[in-house]
C-alpha cells in the first residue's frame, strides 16, 4: 500500500500570536514550530496500517525551507521518505493545488491529512485535493481500517459518529482518535538523516485570495467577582444582566 | 446572477444554523442587489423547506430522493455544484458544521472558487471582496480578500442572526438527477447521541477541568447543564485521563465553539483551552486559583472550591428553570 500524509508546519499550540508589518504578517520571532498536531495522528495511522499489511509512507508538505525540522521530525517518527513543494503556502486552496499538482501521477491508495492545521483552521485540503484528483473523501475520521482495497472508517458528523466505507483511492482527515501521536526514538532520528527530502518546485498556480490584514481580539473588560458564599448570585446575574441563561 | 445556500437538514428539519446560513445569504442577496437562492437536498417535505421563505429566501429548490435522506459529501456537492452552475450563483454560503465543512470546499474545487471557512462578517465589497474569519483557532482574526469570480463562504454558527424576513413562497421540487457513481461512498450506520444537546450546536455550555479530581464528580457539570438546558465539555487533561470521551474535549486541539455561554469549573486556562472557547460571548470560570490565567479572560468568576460553590448554583438554576417552566 502506497500511503501519502500532508503534513503542516504550525506554531506550537502554547504560542502567542502576535502580528507585525502594521499587522500584516504572523509574527514568527521566537515561535517554536511543529508538526501540526492532526497531522502527526495521520501519520500515526498511516505507520500502524504499513505495518501491518506492508507498503509505504510518504510525508508531503508545501513550505519553504524552514519546514524542514518538522519533516525530518516525520521521517524520524518513521516515514518512508519526503517531498517538500517549495512554496509559501497561500491558502488551502493554492497548498491542494500543489498537491494534487504532485500527486496526481503517483498513484497513492491512500492520501491522509489532520482535520485541519492549528493555524489557519480551513480544514478544506482534504475536500478539495480529493476534488482534484478525482477521489473521494472522508472528513473527520476517529477511525480507518483497510482489506481488499476497501476503506471502513468511523468518522464524526453533527451531532452523532458514521460508520461508512469506500473504495481506495481515497482522501481522509484524522481526528484525535484516529491513532496515539508517535515520539521518535534515537534509531528513528539517526535513520531520519539519510532517509530521502526531495524538494519539488512549486507549480505555477494562480493564487485566489490574499490576506489583507490581522487582528487580535479585544481584551476582555475587567471580570465581575462574586464572593463564594454567595455564588448562587451567579444565576441571577447570568439571567438578568448578562441575559444569557 | 444569485447568492446560493446550502440549507443542511437533519432527519428532515432545519436546524437553527441552517437558518443563519439562510438569512446571512439573503442579507448579502439584497446588499448586492441579487436574489437569494436556497437548496436542500435529502428528503424534506415541501411544506418544511417552504419555512425557508421566511428568513429571506427568494427561491427554494428542494431536491427529493431517498437516497440522499442522510448527509453524503460527494453526491451533495455534486448537486449544490450543478444548482450554482444553473443558478449563475456568484456566492455559495455554507454553514461551517460537520456537513458544511465537507462540502464547501468540494463545491470550491468543481467551480474553481476561492474558499474562506470560519467567517464571521458579511462581505466587504467596497473595494474587492473582503471577508472577515478567525484564525489560530480563534487566538486572532485575518481580513481575506477573495479573487475569483465565484466565492465560497463557510460561517461560523451562532455568529449571524435568523432574522426573519418574509418573502412570497417560490418553490421547484427536483430530483437529484445523480446515477450510481455519484456514490462513492457507503453509510454503513449512523450514531446519533439522543437526549443530550449537542456540543458545536450548544447556546450554554458547562465544562469542568482537572479541578473536579475525578470522573465520579461530573455530577457537578452534568447537574448544571440539565438545569440550563446545556451541553456538557471538558478540558484536554480530562480527556486525556479518560475521565470524559475525546468528543467533548475543547481547545486548540479539540472542538473550537462559540456559545453565548461558556461555564468553565475547575480548569485553569491554558492558552491552549483558551484558543478553542474564547470566542464565547460570556464566559464564567469558577477556580479556587485566584491566579488562574482564566479569569483575565471572563466575564464573571468565583474564586472558590467547586464542590462548596456547585451546589449553590445548581440549586439557584435548578430554581430559575422551576419559574421559567
């Protein structure tokens, strides 16, 4: 089984944004990046299913070179090999285009993603790759199982879970119970430098949106105390100022 | 020319999200001096998709066949795709759920639209076409502008209002028009949780933390939201520990939402929690911390053991809803 995992290059989850060029760019002084965390599980999932049944695994990511750390964190973690689309990702858009650009000749049975990155929060590169390529796709999966060609997945809907398969080719995106986040052991970090990083050059594409601009929420005004042994105040408050309840 | 609205059924009716979806189309409709076109796809009774006349729909196309009576991303983008096409939609809005989050962005790719999910602005077109969305998982906001001539908006439930807006009933019932390849996917079972409000769809939500020591105390959380008619959530470490399932985890890794009340009892947070609830309208955190980092994101706290406090809320709620029977 030939497997691809789109992996992201995201701030870590403690960062704290901040924006600068007269808030117009992410603020990346100081911040710690990493694999973004959706992703990690899908490559998770995506090791446990080669394990088992044979194949490989390849890591793909659209970035320029300061992805590197996070895709050779793949390869320790145990990727098969590499590919680095050499472009700033724009959007989901443009960064599904590129894939798909890749992909498209490679024939994967199975392409996994996160449910989405931690940064932009789109979650729309697994729908719109599938599209692409012509596959269909499963978003939000919690788990993926795979015999004779045929994938069977649980995934989450609006207020409940479905069990649904369907025929590899196929896109998912992986959700926290989809598989346990691998930590790379010392073997996989030595193996990781020799294993391959292809850097692809970025396909020509148009790009369909451009962010203007960013901002941060406004702070919240001072917060109301209320004394403990009067806390069923709380109630009173609630429903008649804050109008809530 | 038409702004087009994906208006997401449920076993055959509108949730309140839909009509968000359906009266922000509409609002943008009349701002840009178009019409407003609504689609539902599944098997709603005529007389229920007419209802969405009421916020704002100028035409309804309701497409009927018992195949599509549960949600399938790829034959529903198929049709939501076809009906832009044949409705000369410049805009198709979605609402950002489960359902709207596999779809748009497969109807973006078969129009080749450009596609912003999470907005929470009606667009700006004075100068292009700029859309408000969050980002960071609601640790800050970005102002995207959009190029291509068709558009996908995904929004952000309970964000726009259902405002009512009546306009005459225009109804086309259709069929799918899909044959057996437009399926290439199969349910095999759908799950739903009864008799509890769902977490993303939820106006209050209580939620505990590490603070409450132990699953066998959840009482305190599900107590209170029975009371306040609300969904239950919980912090990362407690989904962690398995004192509660994954699917109530908020944060930055979990489930981002946006109620009008979020309850937080015994969590200290984290920037990471604070990322997924931070955009709630009111915020209450109970803590016995009174350095707990929460507090300078709420709106009202108690600085106290939860299991003294609880129970005096619990009983107040349980009072107010007495009155309110």
């Amino acid at each position: 089984m030939k497997i691809l995992v789109c992996i992201s290059n995201v701030p870590d989850t403690t960062t704290k944004i901040t924006f600068t060029d007269n808030n117009t760019k992410f603020n990346t002084a100081g911040v710690q990046f990493i694999i973004n965390p959706y992703d990690e599980l899908a490559l998770a999932r995506a090791l446990e299913l080669t394990e088992k049944q044979g194949g490989t695994v390849t890591v793909v990511n659209v970035g320029l070179a300061d992805s590197d750390p996070s895709i050779r964190k793949a390869l320790a973690i145990g990727a098969t090999d590499a590919i680095r689309i050499n472009a700033e990702p724009i959007d989901a858009y443009f960064v599904a285009e590129q894939i798909a650009s890749y992909a498209k000749n490679e024939n994967f049975d199975l392409i996994l993603t996160g449910r989405e990155s931690i940064d932009y929060n789109s979650g729309q590169v697994c729908g719109l790759l599938a599209e692409m390529l012509g596959i269909p796709s499963v978003n939000a999966i919690n788990s993926l199982e795979i015999e004779n060609g045929i994938a069977t997945m649980m995934r989450d809907i609006d207020g409940g879970r479905e069990k649904l398969s369907a025929k590899l080719p196929l896109v998912a995106s992986a959700l926290q119970e989809l598989a346990e986040a691998r930590i790379p052991n010392m073997r996989g970090i030595m193996s990781a430098r020799t294993k391959p990083l292809t850097i692809v050059e970025a396909a020509g594409i148009e790009k369909n949106s451009a962010t203007i601009g960013f901002e941060l929420p406004a702070a919240k005004g001072s917060c109301k105390m209320i004394a403990p042994e009067n806390a069923e105040q709380l109630i009173e408050l609630l429903h008649n100022e804050a109008k809530v309840i | 020319m038409s702004i087009l609205v994906f208006a997401e059924n449920t076993d055959g009716n509108f949730k309140k999200s839909t009509l968000e979806a359906v009266a922000y189309a509409a609002e943008v409709a009349k701002n840009t001096s178009t019409t407003c076109v609504a689609v539902s796809i599944g098997n709603v009774d005529d007389t229920k998709a007419e209802e969405l006349s009421k916020y704002g729909a100028d035409k309804i196309v309701n497409v009927k066949n018992d195949k599509l009576a549960t949600f399938i991303a790829e034959p529903f983008a198929k049709i939501l795709a076809n009906i832009s096409s044949q409705e000369n939609a410049s805009i198709i809005v979605v609402s950002n759920t489960y359902s709207g989050k596999s779809i748009a962005p497969k109807v973006a790719a078969k129009l080749k639209a450009g596609i912003v999910s999470g907005v929470i602005s009606y667009p700006d077109t004075t100068n292009g076409f700029k859309v408000r969305r969050t980002v960071f998982s609601g640790k800050a906001f970005a102002d995207v502008d959009i190029t291509t001539p068709i558009k996908v908006l995904a929004i952000t439930p309970n964000t726009f209002t259902t405002l009512e807006n009546n306009k005459t009933v225009n109804l086309v019932s259709t069929d799918s028009g899909l044959n057996d390849a437009d399926f290439n996917t199969t349910s095999i079972e759908v799950t739903r949780v009864t008799g509890k409000i769902v977490l993303t769809e939820a106006e209050v939500v209580i939620s505990g933390g590490r603070g409450l020591k132990g699953p066998e105390n959840w009482h305190l959380v599900e107590h209170l939201a029975e009371a306040l008619n609300a969904a239950t959530a919980c912090s990362k470490p407690v989904s962690d520990m398995d004192w509660r399932s994954h699917s109530e985890h908020v944060g930055q890794t979990g489930i981002t939402i946006k109620p009008n009340l979020y309850f937080a009892i015994g969590i200290s947070g984290a920037i990471q929690h604070l990322a997924g609830v931070s955009s709630s309208k009111v915020i209450v955190v109970i803590n016995k911390d009174p350095e707990a980092p929460f507090f300078k994101a709420a709106d009202y706290g108690i600085v106290g053991d939860a299991f003294e406090v609880m129970p005096k809320i619990i009983e107040a709620a349980k009072k107010l809803k007495a009155q309110h029977a």
